[in-house]
C-alpha cells in the first residue's frame, strides 16, 4: 500500500464572498497546486466536498464544472455530501485512491456559500441546515441544528454538571485564537459575560455559543510517497483517518453524550497511525457549538469523559494548554461554510506540522488530528496527520 | 382510504409499521414501534431492518404513551413555517426513545404523556 500525502494546500478567507462557487474554490485550489508546485496536468482525479448548494444556490453536478473552470475537465471527478463532514469523506476517498495507488496525484477540497450571497435569509438557511435531521421523525418537530446540539449538550450538562459559563469558556478561547487567524470570520475576543448575554438561538445556546453562517474553500493536494519526495514544498503524511456512522434518528442512539460516531473513527484512525490521543499535539476539531466541542475531546479520548467541561476554563485546550484545540479559531471563530470546514481543518494542521503556523503556530508539532462531524454526529471523519519537524 | 379500514387499524397492529402505519397510529393516540424478532431491540420510529443485529424480521409493537424526558431544548431561532419559542424533547419509553415537540416546563426526568399530535409538516407526537 501507497502512503498518502498532503503535499500542497490552499483556503480562502472564511466570511462573505459574492464570488461564485466556481470562483471561489479557484482561489483556494490555485494556491493549493502552487503550494504543492504542480500544474493542472498532474492532477489525475478531482474530489469535491459540497453539502448544500442544490439546495442553497441551485447548483448540482458541480464537480465537473468546477473542474472545467479549474482546466481540468476530463478526470474523474466526484462530489460528495455528508452535512459538516462533507469535505473530510471527499478526503478519505482521495486517500484510499492514493493509498491503492489508483492515483499518484489528486485534488480534494470543499466549497460552500452559507450566507446572504446564496439570497437566502437565516430562517430559509436554518431550514436548510435542518435538512440534515431526519426528514419524517425529526425535522416535523420543528428541531433546528442548533436545537440537536442543544439536545446532546443537555443531556450532558444533566449527566455531568457541565455549565452555561463552561460553555462558554469555549467560545472565549475559540475566539481568542481566531484573533491570530487572518483568514478566520470573526477576529475579534469575547468574554463569558458577552456570550452569556448574547440572544438564545436553541437551549442551552446562545448567538456566541454558535458558529456563524460562512462562505468559504479550502483544497489540498494529496499525493503518493514518490510523487511527495520529488516536491519542494514539506509535505505530511496521512497516516491514519477513521470513518464512523451512528443511527438516525437522534432519539434511537443508545448515548446522546457519547458521539460514538467519533469514538468509533478515533479508534480506527489512532490504530491505523499507531499513536493514542497522548501523542497528539494539535488538533481540529468540530466546534458547530461550543457544547459539541466538549462532547468531541472527551471522544477523542483528549479528556476523561464529563471532565469536558473544565478544558476551556483550565486553559487544557487553549494554545499553550496540554493538548491545543483549535488553533484556528475552530468553526467557532473561523467560520464554517460547511463543504469546506473539513479540508480547512487540514489545511490548519499541515501549516502546524510544517511550522508555517505563525503567530498561533503549536511549537514542534508532529501529530495532528482532524474531528469532523456531520448531522447529529451520526457521521464523523478522524484524520490523523505527521509531519517531521 | 376506507372508514373500516381505518377502524381496523385502530384494533390492530399493522403488520408491517412504516411512516404511513405510524403516522396513521399516532393520529388515533397510540405510539407504535418496532422489535427485532431475533435480537429483540426496540426501536420507536420504524425501519427495513435491526441496527442491532441486521435482521429484517420487524414485529410492530405498540409503545407506552407515557415516558420520562430525556433530554431537551427551547427552539428560539426556528426552521422556515415554524415560530419559535417552543420546546422539543427526547423521550425515554424504557426499551427505547422517540422525539417529540413538547408542552409545559417539564424537566429532564420527570413523567410526561403522549398528549395530541404536531401536524405543521407530517404529524409528530407532542408530550406534556
């Protein structure tokens, strides 16, 4: 078996872009195959993340014209949609292709435009996003996405004394990051107090406990080992990614707290790339809500299970703290245009790994890991990154 | 759809539970829900097959209208035909659990019943 690279990457900023979806990912795939040092011709396949525009925009089949408008019409190209986790299962199958050596060379990435430039308003989005809850036994209820995660993060505050001020710890830190993030959506601080008074979008929470509506892309170039040791530019190794589902509806899971969707992925990643969640020095990991970043460390296996809560507040997860929890600001601060936010995740831990990270760079990182969920977590990609610094 | 037909479901349990049996149960007050013949999990909504074991050997049970709250969240910002301000739940039937919209301030583990049906979109059970 081949081992897969990352040997190029590229994003946009993450905020409000009037560009279109073409347009848009031009920009970050560009700067992923220049990163990377390749031309268009290298590419062999092309693997798309886009969750929502057929929806959002009226936009399907969008594989092939994004890769007619990059110069690359004639390879496979494939998109795929897992909610939030879109653009992290266009990466495993990337991979995979690599990893058999079906391909030498391959372009994955995700775009997707979540905000007013889509001509939709936040009631038609919140509907749009609440497509991803089941279609007869949830969404009639009138449960928004934050509404689920509301629903999880209860449960887990019930069960372990998780707080509204623990909650919101998450916020502040994710912010504070974004604040060292030129291309994160929001760089500015916040303070508990300002998440606390903020309005409620779903119980337990608030407009600053959610991640905003984003427009963004982000690509990489995924290559074999020979193709990876011919390049100039560091490129990391794949070394292991997990990929997990859980049942929907959401009532039917047998633990609303545990997301055993991305124990299950975990499990599977940390074997493949034989480390545990003690050797990871940096990580990515799905923060829709803030309540959703405390239900994936403890997952990951980054915190002991209902101690969760403490991590933002104890400085755990904050750069500097034991184990760094987003770096980038996560969705939180970021942004999160939804095809894009798993690629985005890897492009943040290939900068860390190849110390090209700057002013909120994790000092010597090796291993990195990538958490990426969609729907109520019934889907969630782990990927594990190495680099050699 | 014929008034007897619709009489008899109401007596019996249908053979075979999908979201039109279901739909059609929930209407007249009752909760119904499926067990795997082989491995004897419980489910509240209906599907082709056990998450459990994988057999497709579904018996259609009839659930209790009365449960314990599981879990809960006040939808503020709300879906396009809904106004929000309301309360959906997660509700514990003992073998298994269903979602419903909910009236009242119940609290996580107090005793709640099935109490009418939400019909903005297909019908759902409302618990208060």
């Amino acid at each position: 078996m081949h081992q897969a690279h990352i040997v190029g990457v590229g994003m946009t900023d993450f905020g409000v872009h009037e560009t279109p979806l073409t347009e848009l990912f031009a920009s970050a795939a560009f700067d992923a195959l220049d990163d990377a040092g390749v031309g268009g011709a290298a590419i062999e396949s092309f693997y798309l993340g886009n969750a929502m525009s057929g929806q959002s925009e009226g936009d399907t089949h969008l594989a092939p014209t994004i890769a007619s408008h990059l110069g690359l019409a004639g390879v496979p190209c494939q998109r795929y949609e897992d909610a939030c986790a879109t653009s992290s299962n266009a990466f495993k199958h990337a991979v995979r292709a690599v990893e058999a050596g079906q391909h030498d060379v391959v372009l994955v990435g995700g775009v997707e435009r979540c905000t007013t430039t889509t001509g939709l308003e936040t009631p038609e989005m919140t509907s749009v996003f609440a497509s991803a809850s089941h279609r007869q036994y949830e969404q009639p209820t009138g449960i928004s996405f934050p509404g689920v995660f509301g629903l999880l993060t209860t449960r887990h505050m019930h069960e372990h004394g998780t707080t509204e001020e623990q909650l919101a710890a998450v916020a502040v830190k994710n912010h504070g990051h974004g604040t060292l993030n030129d291309r994160a959506q929001f760089g500015t601080e916040t303070s508990v107090e300002e998440v606390l008074d903020s309005p409620i979008v779903a119980t337990p929470f608030r407009l600053f406990d959610c991640c905003p509506f984003s427009d963004g892309a982000a690509a990489v170039v995924v290559a074999n080992e020979d193709v990876a040791a011919d390049m100039e530019a560091d490129s990391v190794a794949v070394t292991g990614i997990g990929h997990a589902t859980d049942v929907v509806p959401l009532a039917e899971k047998e633990d609303l707290t545990a997301t055993q969707s991305a124990r299950d992925a975990a499990t599977q990643a940390y074997e493949a790339a034989d480390i545990g969640p003690e050797d990871v020095d940096v990580a990515e990991v799905h923060d829709c809500f803030t309540g959703a970043e405390i239900l994936a460390i403890e997952a990951l296996g980054f915190v002991e299970d209902g101690e969760g809560g403490k991590a933002a507040v104890e400085g755990t997860t904050a750069l500097g703290g034991r184990i760094p929890v987003n770096p980038s600001g996560g969705l939180k601060a970021k942004g999160h245009p939804i095809g894009a936010t798993g690629i985005a995740q890897l492009v943040e831990l290939t900068e860390h790994l190849r110390g090209e990270a700057g002013e909120r760079q994790v000092d010597g990182a090796t291993h990195a890991l990538a958490h990426n969920l969609g729907g109520d977590a019934a889907t969630t990609v782990v990927s594990i990154l190495e680099g050699d610094a | 759809m014929s008034e007897t037909h619709s009489n008899e479901a109401a007596e019996s349990l249908p053979e075979q539970l999908n979201h039109r049996t279901w739909t059609q149960a929930l209407r007249e007050g009752r909760l119904l829900g499926q067990r795997c013949r082989d491995c004897g999990a419980e489910t509240a909504t209906p599907s082709a097959a056990c998450n459990a074991c994988g057999s497709r050997e579904r018996v259609t049970i009839e659930l209790p209208t009365t449960g314990t709250l599981y879990t809960e969240t006040t939808v503020a910002v709300a879906p396009q035909g809904f106004d929000g301000g309301y309360r959906v739940g997660v509700v514990d039937l003992g073998s298994t659990r269903v979602m419903a919209r909910l009236e009242g301030d119940s609290d996580i583990g107090d005793s709640i019943e099935l109490a009418g049906v939400l019909e903005v979109d297909s019908p759902v059970p409302v618990f208060e």
